[in-house]
C-alpha cells in the first residue's frame, strides 16, 4: 500500500519539517535566522518535495515566499500528523500534552483562566498554553492547526470550524465609590468623571460614537491597550471604565458602583468555544478536555 511513496527519493521527515518551518514564519531566510548555508539547504529540500509529489508547493509574490494551494494542504497534513506523534510520544513517555487556547485578552483573564483552574485536578497531564488573539486570528490558527480551541465570536466560525454557544458578553460601567455621586445622571457620570478606555479596538470608538449619538461625549482621561489595565485603573479608585461584566470576580463590588448606561446594551456580544474537528480526531485527550471546558464556560453564565 504505501511503497509507491518510498519508490523515489525526495521524502523524509526533514524535508517535511523544512516546509513547515518555511510556512510558519513566512520565509526562508526568516525561518533559517539568515543563515546563509542552511537557507540554500531549505530552498534545496523544497525543490525536492515539489520534485516528489510533481507540483508546486510555493511561489513568489515579490519579495515573499507564499505557499500554493497545494503546499498549504500538504502543511495541514504534516501539521496534524506530526502532532499526532508528538501526543504519542508524551503519552508514552508520561509527559504532559500542551493545548493552545485562544481568545481577547478579557476572556483570557476573567472566563478563560478561573474555568481552567476548575480542570487541574480533573487533568494532570495537559498544560495550557494562552493565545491573546483577535477574532480573525482564531479562526487562521484553527484553520492551519496552531489553535486546538478558540473563543470568539461565533459569526467568525465558517465551515469546516465547529462551535457551541457559551455565553454572552455584556458590559458594564463601573464608578469608584469615591467618585460616585447620588442622585448623579449615567449621562453626568459619563461626561463628567475622568474614564479610562480601552482604545486598541473598535470597541472604544463604537462607545464614543454610542455617546455622542446620545448627545453627549465621554471624559477620556486614560486610553488603555487592553480591559485588565482599565480595571486596574478603576481599581485606583481615580478613574471609572467600561467593562465586560466578568471583570467583577476581581472587583470589590462594596467599593465599586456599577451605573445602568441604556447604549451598552447593543453592544453585547454572543461568544462560541470553537475547535478544528480534523485536528480533534487526532487528538482524544484535547476531545475530552473541550467538552469539560465547555461545559464549565456554559455554567459560568457570564
């Protein structure tokens, strides 16, 4: 059955471990570190794999190396398989599996990781590795292998990515009780205390764009890369912050006010846990360890 693959030279698993390189850092010299004697032997190894299967397996676009159709399938597979039998051979050899999961940084921080913490003992020996990734970065590493799971958005998930619903994400908005004035407006509290905002994506512009179509415009005094720093910044009791609500586990609610804002609501956000069905075949213990990850982010009811 397989001697027709081994009739000619040009197949090994160096050659094959050359292209991955190649594919995951986008070029040869990259994937080489500029060495000069080994980037001639890459380039060499490609051409014998092309030569071997009888198609192209990269192309260049300028000055970059960009992967055919065929090259990119041909990745995929030497992908899952040399997965595959790394799994093995850590189980085998008693060592733990490594799963990669990615998401934003809020989920990470507040959903993700207290979920996670609830697995230890019901896994000892799988490690996770955390991925703070945009949405269409998820959906590229799942596609290609380098995600096991992803969470996002589930109108990022096409075909041949599976998911299942968790949750919604709301957002809140948080005064410091120092700051908090009763009797005070959401529109007041808006416009006049000094709020730390999350400016990195669109999600900051879309809440100035929400407040000024409400006829107001926010303070921003502090413009933040990320949630976890403005929740830190609330938490210095000087500044207030839009939040995704799970960021209250962290918060001192006695010390914290969260005020009712009618624009905040829109801009909720339905997220799925989404895995590579092929990459899942390969990998039982990652099969077993998704459903008991979901099953906690469902009950979490964020």
């Amino acid at each position: 059955m397989y001697k027709d693959l081994f009739s000619k030279n040009g197949l090994s698993f160096e050659r094959l471990t050359a292209l991955l390189e190649i594919a995951e850092a986008g070029s040869i010299s990259r994937a080489v570190g500029g060495d000069p004697v080994r980037q001639s032997l890459y380039s060499r190894q490609v051409k014998e794999l092309e030569s071997f299967f009888g198609v192209e397996l990269t192309r260049r676009n300028g000055q970059k190396l960009m992967m055919t159709e065929a090259g990119e399938e041909l990745v995929r597979m030497v992908r899952e398989q040399f997965i595959g039998l790394l799994d093995f051979k850590r189980l085998n050899e008693n060592q733990q599996l490594n799963v990669n999961i990615g998401a934003g940084d809020s989920l990470l921080h507040w959903v993700v990781i207290p979920a996670l913490s609830k697995l230890e003992t019901r896994f000892p020996n799988i490690s996770a590795s955390l991925k703070n990734l945009r949405g269409a970065d998820i959906v590229e590493g799942l596609g290609n292998m380098t995600i096991d799971l992803g969470l996002l958005r589930p109108s990022r998930i096409t075909p041949p990515l599976k998911c299942l619903m968790i949750g919604t994400l709301e957002y809140g908005f948080y005064v410091p009780a120092r700051l908090f004035k009763k009797g005070a407006t959401a529109v007041e509290l808006l416009s006049k205390l000094p709020m730390a905002i999350v400016t990195s994506t669109s999600f900051g512009n879309n809440l100035k764009n929400a407040s000024l179509a409400s006829g107001f415009s926010i303070n921003v005094r502090l413009h933040c890369q990320t949630f976890p720093e403005a929740a830190h910044a609330l938490k210095s009791g000087e500044f207030t912050a839009i939040l995704p609500k799970p960021a209250e586990i962290e918060l001192d609610m006695a010390g914290v006010k969260r005020v009712k804002v009618d624009f905040l609501s829109p801009m909720a956000r339905e997220i799925a846990i989404a895995w590579n069905p092929r990459l899942l075949n390969m990998r039982p213990a990652v099969q077993r360890y998704l459903e008991a990850l979901s099953d906690l982010l469902v009950q979490h009811k964020f």
